[in-house]
C-alpha cells in the first residue's frame, strides 16, 4: 500500500465531499455562468460510460514494480490507485499557460490549454479532452456514491472525474489532478516519455 494511501484517506473524503458540493463558474475569459448540470450533458455523459464488467487491454501495460519505478509515490498514488489531490494544492490549479498536458503515466496527449478554464473548484478543469479519444468513461461508486472516472485510453491510469456542470459547448467539466498531468508549453521540447510516445503513437489522444 502506497504511503499517501492511508495518509490521504481522509483528505480524500473530504475532497470528494467538496467536490459534490462546489458550485462552478465558467472563466475562460475570466466571465461567470450560472452553475448547475444540464440534462443534455448529463444524458451525453452517461452513454461514454463503459460497461460495469469492461475488461480492457491497454496499449501500455506495465507491471506494478515498473509502474513504482516510473513514478513518484505520490503520482503512483493518484495515478494507479484512483487518488485525489488536495483542493487548491495542485500544480496547475489556477495556471493558464498556452500549452498541451500530457499523461504522467505514459505521455499521452490529453488536454489542450484551449479547453481550459477556472471553475473555481480547486483542481484543473477543461471542457474537453484534446481528442475524443484520449479518454475512457469509467463507473465509480467508491465513498457511497456514484461518479464517472476519468482515465487515460493508453494504460488506464486515473486522471480525475468528469461532471456534467461545465460550461458551453459541451456542459462537461473534466476535474482532472495535476499529478496526473505533464505540462508543455507551446514552443518548448517535451520530455523524453513524451517523445517516445508521440514516436510510437503519433500527436493524436
């Protein structure tokens, strides 16, 4: 069991609890929309959710020694054992740069700085992915209630969760931990794991 694991446990619960509860504001222009799901959205969300009993073969799959040599405790924590940053304490709540993140686990492209906004919830938030493709819809039902987990399609890894109370044009908001995410400014040379990926793989999600 990863350190973080019984350590955040509680902050964990206390996260989920702000999360259920926060009201979110649309700030890609720093300007505000009402708050509140959509049934649109709500009903587009639930038919991307993957069957409860999905079984996937992933294009990366590591063992768990070579997962915990690849990552920090705590990425492994909220990459590989669905953790969940503290609110307002992530890298890149509240960074705004132009730019693309990239998957920490396998340096997948996931989302564009385009797609980036400030919902005022204390974590990374974007209205989509880079590429439809880039992520999969999982169920969760962990801490007694019910929420779509978001992971990356090329091994799985858990990013964050998805909420239908986001702003136009998709009424979605990916809540995403930056732990999860490397960060690449537009001009700048990704890093290696990156550029292995994109070689293997090509620039799409």
């Amino acid at each position: 069991m990863s350190i973080y694991t019984a350590a955040g446990r509680w902050a964990t619960v206390v996260t989920i609890l702000t999360l259920a509860s926060v009201t979110t504001a649309f700030a890609g222009g720093r300007s505000e929309r009402a708050p509140g799901p959509t049934e649109a959205s709500e009903q587009a969300l639930e038919e991307r959710v993957e069957p409860e009993d999905a079984d996937f073969r992933y294009p990366i799959e590591l063992s768990e020694a070579e997962w915990r040599a690849r990552l920090s405790d705590f990425e492994y924590y909220i990459l590989r054992e669905k953790g969940t940053e503290r609110a307002f304490s992530g890298e890149y709540d509240g960074f705004y740069e132009r730019g693309t993140y990239y998957s920490r686990a396998t340096g997948q492209p996931l989302f564009s700085s385009e797609h980036k906004y400030d919902s005022r919830t204390g974590w990374p938030s974007f209205w989509q992915p880079i590429d439809p493709d880039a992520v999969l819809y999982m169920p969760d039902h962990s801490f007694g209630m019910y929420r779509i987990e978001v992971v990356d399609s090329s091994s799985g890894s858990h990013l964050g969760h998805v909420f239908p109370d986001g702003p136009e044009p998709t009424g979605l908001r990916y809540c995403i931990n930056s732990a999860a995410l490397i960060f690449v400014a537009e001009g700048d040379e990704p890093p290696p794991l990156v550029r292995e990926y994109l070689e293997r793989f090509g620039d799409s999600g």
